[in-house]
C-alpha cells in the first residue's frame, strides 16, 4: 500500500503520482525539487529575493544550479492544500500552456511545504496576478 507515498514511473514522457491505492494522477514532466533546493535557490527566502505577495503566500525569484531564473511560489502556513488537491493542482497546471501563461517547471511537496516552481516574468510584477 502506498497511501500518500510519493510514487513515480515514467512512461511515454509523463510521471504518475500515486496518492492513494486506488487514485493515480497523471503529470506531464515536471522537476520534484526538494526543499533544501527550494532553499538554495531563493538564498533561505530571503526578503531580497521575494517579487510578489498573493493570498497563496509570497513568490520569490529564485535561481537553480544550473542558473536557469524561476519564479517559486510557497504557500504560507494557513493556506496549505491536502496532498490530493494540491497535486491535483499540478496535474492541471501542468498541462496549461499558452504564450500569455507563466508555464509550471516543477514543484516541491517536502517537510510540510508546497511550493510551485514557474517560468520568470522580467519586469512584471507577480501580485498583479493574483
């Protein structure tokens, strides 16, 4: 039984979570980043790196190890989602793709945070999307 275990396989270039024995969400190829990642790349959320604040909690510019600049997304304590809604959050976010969209890269689900890792917008201000 894998109840809310995180658990992957990939097969013709999506991931599926399995949340439950008998619920499978399917997601295109998106990054699972750990926290410590999450960390490293918004320099421990630091208040210089935060762009936006929104209902969901504060978005920060980050950059990963590879340099590439994201926008994170972490909710704040009080808005936490349950393990189903949020990856069912995924599941549809990662399927939205329009030029007038920010795209979904990857996310992190580790040590009671949930955070969306997404495309960068220079010079816009995310909490005017909120």
């Amino acid at each position: 039984m894998t109840s809310y275990k995180s658990l992957w396989a990939i097969s013709n270039m999506f991931f599926y979570i399995s949340l439950a024995p008998t619920m499978l969400i399917k997601i295109e190829c998106l990054r699972a980043f750990s926290f410590k990642e999450t960390v490293s790349a918004t320099g421990s959320f630091s208040s210089s790196a935060q762009v936006g604040r929104g209902g969901y909690g504060n978005v920060y510019k980050g950059i990963l190890d590879d340099k590439t600049v994201v926008a994170i997304k972490r909710a704040q304590e009080g808005s936490l989602q349950g393990q189903k809604e949020f990856f069912t959050e995924i599941e549809l976010l990662s399927r939205l793709h329009h030029r007038n969209l920010v795209s979904l890269l990857g996310y992190c689900n580790e040590n009671g945070e949930q955070v969306y890792f997404l495309s960068f917008l220079h010079f816009q201000a995310y909490d005017s999307f909120s």
